[in-house]
C-alpha cells in the first residue's frame, strides 16, 4: 500500500518536529492533499494508526483538508478552479492550461503536547 509509506514519511517528519520543540507526544496533525497527489486520503487515514503506533503521534488525531484543483490558462490568463480530469479555463474554455494545485501533499500544521517544566 502506498499510502503506508506516505504516512511511515510523515511520522518522521512530524517526530523530527515534535523532539525540535521537546514534545513529549502529537495530538493532532494537519494535511492539505491535492486530488491529483496521487494519495488517497481515505486510504492514508486508513493506514495511519499502523504508522504512528510506537510513536509520538500514536493516537494522535489525522485531519485531512482536500485541495483544489486550480490552473493558469495562457490564453485569457485567469486563473480558476479546474475539475481533476478537466483542466480547461473556467472563463474561456481553453485547454492550454498549467496546473497551479492540486497536486501537493503538504504536512500544515502539528500540534504538540509539550514535556512539563516542574518548579
């Protein structure tokens, strides 16, 4: 599965975050990922728990925000909102498009449980 290794991906980066800010575990971890990723996020938040477990985002929450689809078109140059497998201009219907998202994975936001200062 895929999506394993994209999240086995994540959990290194978010550990490598959390021990950057002396977390002590993850509670919630935020994605954006695009349609055309190439990542099904039911199959990610599927594989998910197997990933985490041993770590410090074991049992941490996995929030998934879809991206859309947006594209330059280089013939009127708008930019619009594009169906994933329709990337034509929304105002004239043209095809010569470039894809400006849509296509990301981004990791945006960890929130940490930070370790206890105890006086």
């Amino acid at each position: 599965m895929h999506e394993m290794a994209v999240c086995q991906g994540l959990i290194d980066q978010v550990e490598e975050v959390a021990r950057a800010e002396h977390g002590r575990r993850v509670a919630r971890i935020e994605l954006s990922v695009g349609p055309l990723s190439g990542v099904e996020p039911q199959l990610l938040q599927q594989a998910f728990p197997l990933a985490a477990a041993g770590s410090l985002a074991e049992g941490a929450l996995l929030a998934i925000e879809t991206a859309p689809v947006r594209v330059h078109c280089d013939e009127c140059g708008h930019d619009s909102e594009a169906g994933p497998t329709r990337l034509v201009c929304r105002h004239c219907g043209n095809w010569r498009t470039r894809l400006l998202s849509g296509d990301e994975l981004l990791l945006m936001r960890v929130e940490i449980i930070r370790e206890q200062a105890y006086v």
